[in-house]
C-alpha cells in the first residue's frame, strides 16, 4: 500500500514522537488537531493513519469517516508494529 501514488500518510502523534522517528512521507496532523485541519486532508486519496499503538488513529479515522472520506485505513498496531516487524523508519 505504501507505494501506492495516490496515499496520504497521515501520522497523528505529537511533534515530538513525529521528531523521534516517522514514516517517509508522512504529514503530521496531531488527533487533537484534526477536526480543524481537514482541509489539508485529500479527499480523493487513499489515506493511511498511523500513531504509536493503533488507539489514536482508530479515533482520528472515525473523525475522517464522520467528515465524508471514503478510503481511509488505520494502520493496526502503529508505528511499534513495524519496529517490532524490524522496519526501519
């Protein structure tokens, strides 16, 4: 999925977890900052959301869901899944 043209990575941390480490490409719109920030989320793109766990993006996902996105993932387990996966970041 993630060399798809058309993804939005959207990583919902706090700057500083963002600063420690994040995916290539990803755009850093906090949870809590979300509702207000949709505009700079397409909506015709497929987006990814990721966090730390999984718990914080299941939520910011609901919010895309509930603002009319169609093609929206939350990526389970986080970003500690792929370092315990051995992915590199």
């Amino acid at each position: 999925m993630l060399d798809t043209e058309d993804l939005f990575l959207l990583d919902v941390r706090t700057q500083s977890e963002f600063d420690e480490g994040h995916i290539k490409y990803a755009n850093l719109i906090g949870v809590t900052l979300l509702p207000s920030r949709l505009d700079e989320v397409p909506n015709k793109e497929t987006v990814l959301v990721y966090c730390k766990s999984g718990t914080r993006s299941a939520s910011a996902s609901s919010t895309l869901i509930g603002a009319g996105y169609i093609d929206v993932y939350n990526m389970e387990g986080g970003i500690n899944a792929w370092k315990a996966a051995g992915i590199l970041l």
